[in-house]
C-alpha cells in the first residue's frame, strides 16, 4: 500500500488518511509504503520518497529505543514543528501571538531520567522502552543522556538483580546533582532488613550521592544539592526538576524577562525553589506548592542563602484551593508553571484578580492556550511566547509565555 504523510501528530508519527494511518519515523510530504495493522499504526514502512528534512539518526539505538521520536529529522524542522504546535493550539482558542527562536538543548545534556529495569532468566535489562513496546532496549550508546548519568548504567544491573522481580519493572529514577548522582527506585521488592543492607553497599561501591527505594532514603552518602539561582538546595527523592541546566536556563530568563521589575512576586507549583530562589534575588516571593517535602526544601535552601529578599511558602493543593483574588491581591506578578493537567481553577481566579503581569510557564500547549484563553477574555494580552525545547528529539514542547493587562 503507497501512503503519503500529511503531518506529524502529537506523539511524533506521521499521519496520513486525515490521522486514520500512523507511520512511525517518518515526515510530511513522504511517500511510504506498508500495511497498516488493525490500529493502523505501519510497523513495516519502507521510504520510496524521503522529505528534504530527513536526516541520518546519530544514535545507533534509534530505530529499536523508544526514547526518541524524531533523531530523522532536522533540527531546523523539529525546531518549526514544535513552535507549529503551540500556535495551532492557540489557534484552536481564538489567540495569537510573536513568537521567539526555539532554545534546544545540546544533546549528551540531560541531567534526570526515568529508566526502566526488568530481570529476566539471563540477568537484567536497564534502558528505555522500545519503540510502542514494553520490552527494555539497553542503551550504552545513548546520545540524550549526560555523561555521568551513563557512567552508572552498568551499576544499575546490580541494583535490578537485588530488588527487581520476574513479574514487574523497576522504575530507576537517575538525577545528576552537585553530590553526584541520585537514584530513586519505585516499583521493587518490599523493603526487608537484607535488602536494605546490600542496597546499602552497593551505593557505597558505585559511589552515590543518595540512594532510596519507594520513598525511603537508604543512604545518604553526600548531599544531593541541587542549585537554583545562588542558593543550594536539598529535593526530597525522586522530585522534579528540570531535565536539562540549558533547559533550565532559558526558561528562567524568560521568567525573569516577563516579570519585569515587580517587587512582590507570587510562584504557584513552585516545585523546590526553580524560579522563586533566583527571583528572590530581586523581589520578594511567596512559592506556593502542593507537596510539603518540596515546600520544606525550598524553604530550608533560602534560610541558607543570604542576600535573598523575603521568602515565604506554603503547601497547598491549587486545583482544589487555588489563590483566591484577595489573596493576589497584594502581588505584582504571577509565575505559575503547573503539570500537564494546567490550571484552569487557578487561572479563573489571576483573571477576576487586579494582577497585572503573569509569567506562565507550560509542558502541555493544549491546557496552557485553555489557560491563556481565560486570561485574555478578562483582558490580558498575550505578549510573546518561548518555546523551550528541552526533551531534544521527542514531541514534548516546553514554553514560556508573558501575558500582561
């Protein structure tokens, strides 16, 4: 069957017959050919007119691992297709607005990842799902990864033979800190007196800054610091941070850009302190944020640092309670950076506030043109938009945007 894709969707597969066809690995404008299967996903395809855009995969894990979606194309497309993203999205909403280069991050950049472990009859499998699969494709090649994070690769093994099971997963959590790397484990054996012991001495031999297994710290060799602005920081395991210090960056100079010079700043899902502590630089900042370990962290990093303008915090759910317009009342500006789910509650109550200036920061370009749509038909504009583009080869687009009144 010949096929011709129309337009890359949101997981990064080509699509064809108005989206009934997925192709995997392919560009608009190519000509394929394949079966499709009952889902009509093409696992078969076979290029007979390739798109100028495509280029060679550098990694040689690329058509098996899962991790990366779009190493065929050019950066020059990638870069278009993802600003294309947030624009149809805020298309879709009636809105528009300038938008900047796209930031990428360099590839070997990313500091935190979530990998899989299994065991197996044979031993032990650590890497990314393969490709619209559960199977573990080891990747001791990858090209995502910073370079310390994959100098303990092969030390995972051992940690996947003493606390993984035949019949699940191991969800290793590996973040590169000042103290060296941090590993978080979920999904393992229960906790025991022997187990405790051996994970203990393991993060000994392969040298850990912290090691903890389904929530509980096992040790704690040195401090895993992470630094956010001047002031260094301790997250509890496993929190999020951002996946690159490039990506980081970016997002928080466009924070800073946005919020202008306001003197009294109100951060909401605040996480550990990203934007609130180097904020806090300028002006003084009250992070909100729903998980009380985050909370305490950031707290605990900015009676540390002196310099800082006041800091305040507190931990609270924003999509059951979120900051009511008395309570933004005595703010300049709002940063508000809320997961994938955005923040609709939240931004009905900056709309039918007197704030005048809000920073948003998004993982998720359909909830945050929600979100925007509700500001602007309370009389925000929406001014520029950054997108950030972190997640280097995958369809995950970050952004920045300022909307003021």
């Amino acid at each position: 069957m010949t096929i011709t894709i129309e337009r890359l969707g949101h997981l990064g597969d080509g699509l064809a017959d108005r989206g009934a066809i997925r192709v995997p690995l392919t560009l608009p404008g190519e000509v394929v050919e394949g079966t499709p299967g009952p889902d009509g996903r093409v696992a078969d395809a076979r290029i007979v007119t390739p798109s100028p855009d495509r280029v060679r995969a550098p990694c040689p894990h690329y058509r098996a691992c899962g991790g990366c979606a779009l190493q065929h194309a050019s950066d020059s497309f990638v870069a278009a297709w993802k600003t294309d993203v947030v624009r149809t999205a805020l298309a879709a909403q009636g809105l528009d607005a300038p938008f900047r280069p796209v930031l990428t991050s360099p590839p070997r950049s990313r500091r935190r990842a979530v990998l899989s472990g299994r065991r197996t009859k044979t031993g032990t499998l650590v890497g990314f799902h393969a490709r619209a699969s559960d199977a573990v494709v080891e990747i001791p090649g990858c090209l995502l990864l910073d370079p310390a994070l994959m100098s303990v690769l092969p030390d995972l093994h051992e940690v996947v033979a003493l606390g993984g099971s035949r019949k699940g997963e191991l969800a290793l959590t590996v973040t590169l800190t000042e103290g060296g790397v941090d590993l978080a484990v979920e999904g393992g054996k229960p906790m025991e007196p022997a187990l405790f012991v051996a994970l203990a001495a393991t993060a000994e031999r392969t040298d850990l800054a912290r090691l903890s297994w389904s929530g509980e710290v096992v040790v704690t060799r040195r401090p895993p610091v992470q630094r956010f602005g001047s002031a260094r920081v301790l997250p509890p395991a496993g929190a999020f941070l951002q996946a690159t210090r490039q990506g980081e960056a970016a997002l928080l100079a466009a924070v800073v850009e946005a919020v202008g010079d306001a003197r009294r700043i109100v951060d909401l899902f605040s996480g550990s302190g990203t934007f609130s502590l180097p904020l806090a630089a300028r002006a003084d900042v009250h992070a909100v944020e729903g998980e009380g370990a985050m909370t305490a962290a950031l707290l605990a990093g900015a009676r540390q640092t002196p310099g800082l303008h006041q800091v305040t915090a507190e931990t609270r759910d924003l999509f059951r309670r979120p900051l009511l317009p008395d309570e933004l009342a005595r703010f300049d500006a709002v940063v508000i950076d809320p997961p994938r789910a955005g923040c609709e509650a939240q931004a009905r109550e900056i709309a039918a506030s007197g704030v005048a200036v809000v920073a948003a920061v998004s993982c998720n370009p359909v909830t945050f043109a929600r979100d925007a749509k509700i500001l602007c038909d309370a009389g925000f504009g929406l001014d520029w938009v950054q997108v950030v583009d972190q997640f280097r080869w995958s369809p995950h687009v970050e952004l920045v945007a300022q909307l003021s009144r």
